[in-house]
C-alpha cells in the first residue's frame, strides 16, 4: 500500500491526518508483533515509514504555503 507523492498531494489535508494516525498505530503494533512473534512482511516497516515521512513532507509543504501565500 506504499503510495506515491503524486498520490498524496492530490488527497485532502484532513484525509491525510487520519492516515497518519493509522499508519502510526499500525507501526507501533507491527513493531510489538516483531518483538513477539514473527512477522510475515518485513517489509510493510519501510513502506509505513516512507508512507509516514511523505505525509508529513506534503502536509509541511502545504503549512509553508499557507504561511507565505497569505503574506504576500
């Protein structure tokens, strides 16, 4: 389920809030279930973790834009 940047920008701010709460949680879980047992997909960490910093890379553009669009 690893999206692409392109994919991101085009969804809502709000959407992408409650993506990231998900995926945070989903982190925290998978990282208890390796600790526990073993997972099936260890790749899912890295696609969480680069899902989660392209989220908060689009979500920081668009808080500058914000700022700077309103000052102009």
């Amino acid at each position: 389920m690893s999206k692409s940047i392109g994919e991101i920008r085009g969804v809502d701010s709000r959407d992408l809030q409650l993506q990231l709460a998900e995926l945070r949680k989903e982190k925290f879980q998978l990282r208890f279930r390796g600790a526990t047992e073993q997972v099936a997909r260890t790749s899912r960490h890295r696609e969480i973790r680069r899902t989660i910093a392209r989220i908060l890379t689009v979500l920081g553009e668009r808080d500058t834009a914000g700022k700077t669009g309103g000052q102009s």
